[in-house]
C-alpha cells in the first residue's frame, strides 16, 4: 500500500481523516500568511466533484487569499507541463500553489464476529453452581435468551481514501509543507472534502506553517 509523503480528526458519526505522513521545512522563510495569492487545484475526477472540493478548502484556507483553479482557469485550459504551469501562475501573480490529489483507494474485506454466546447452561436448581440466576422456569430463559439473539456475524467490505497535498513556494519553487491523509469509509465526497480539510489546517497550524486565526466553524 501506497505510504509516501503527502498532504492532506472528528468524532462521533462525523468522517474522520488521519494524518499518515508528513513533512515541512523549517528553513522556508514564508508562512502560508507571508504570500499574497494561492493557487488551489484539487485533482479529482469530474469537473462538479473538482469545483466543489477547491471552494471548501479555500474557504477553509482563507478566501480571497486562495484563488481555487477551475475559477482561474478551466479544465481546458490546464497542461500537463508544469514549468509551463509554473510560469503562467507567476505571470499572473500567485506566489504560492496548493496542490490536492487522489492517491489510492484500498478496500478490506474483514469478517464482522456475530453477538454473545450463552457460556453456562441456564437450567438447574439455583445453588448448586449450575444455575446462579435462578431462572427454573420457561418465560425467564425464553425472556433471557430472546434478548441474547445470536447475531451469525457477516462480512464488511471498508474503503480507505488517501489523498496527498503539496504546499509551494512558487517563486523559490520549493516545497513548503506536504502531508498524507487516510479517510475510512466517507459517506460522501463532502464530508471527506471537509475531513481532509480539519486535519490538515490542524496540522499545519501545530507545524507553524499555517497561523491565521480559525473563523467560526473553521478547524
């Protein structure tokens, strides 16, 4: 399985991403505050599913500081030829680029065990060590047991996502912070936008590279 360095925790029934890797320079001499204009691309599938995980994250990098790409170019206008990329988003004034990308989908299948299994016997008089409930009777065991279904188990199929971001320094094109993110069974695109989103400020913030102070709501 793919673990290299990379970008991109909540609780209860919320999407949860983790952070597997990563890495920032210590020696860089900007912070994501010192530059004047980002360049956000989110490299997905499908042009809707694109548009709307750059607006997230660069609602949740600061606007209008992060400028997501399809609203500065489109898909057409893009090139596999970065040094060209490079050069064009310098002419146009950005600074800085935050690049986002699928990496891996792995899928585990893994067996669910069923529930409880009765150890001891339930019938028998009570204080010979065979019946210490003392349920002698139909309707205590058939009440007990009715509760204690056993569930046969089955088997459960978990998709992991992993997704890597990569921030730039554009004009000394070096790379400033880049981090690896694994997110467990997203019930939507949305929700795991928005995960990657938490975990990576967050760590951003503890590394020093990232200090704008969090807006309500904001990681």
């Amino acid at each position: 399985m793919y673990r290299t360095l990379g970008l991109l925790a909540l609780c209860g029934c919320a999407t949860t991403s983790n952070l597997e890797n990563h890495w920032f320079d210590p020696m860089a001499p900007n912070r994501y505050e010192d530059f004047e204009r980002v360049f956000l691309i989110v490299f997905v599938d499908g042009e809707p599913r694109r548009r709307n995980a750059e607006l997230a994250l660069a609602a949740a990098l600061g606007r209008p500081k992060t400028v997501p790409a399809h609203a500065y170019a489109p898909s057409a206008g893009l090139t596999a030829n970065g040094e060209l990329v490079r050069e064009q988003l310098l002419a146009a004034g950005f600074d800085a680029a935050v690049v986002v990308r699928f990496v891996e989908r792995v899928r585990d299948q893994r067996w669910v065990p069923g529930g409880p299994v009765m150890a001891r016997p339930m019938l028998g008089p009570v204080g010979m060590g065979i019946n210490p409930w003392g349920m002698n009777g139909f309707a205590p065991v058939w009440g007990w047991g009715y509760n204690m279904w056993h569930d046969p188990g089955y088997m459960r199929v978990d998709e992991t996502y992993f997704y890597e971001t990569d921030v730039y320094d554009l004009k000394r094109d070096t790379l400033l912070w880049s981090g690896l993110t694994s997110t467990l069974n997203p019930a939507n695109f949305s929700d795991k936008v928005d995960s990657i989103a938490q975990t990576v400020i967050g760590q951003m913030r503890r590394d020093g590279v990232y200090a704008r102070a969090a807006a309500a709501g904001a990681p």
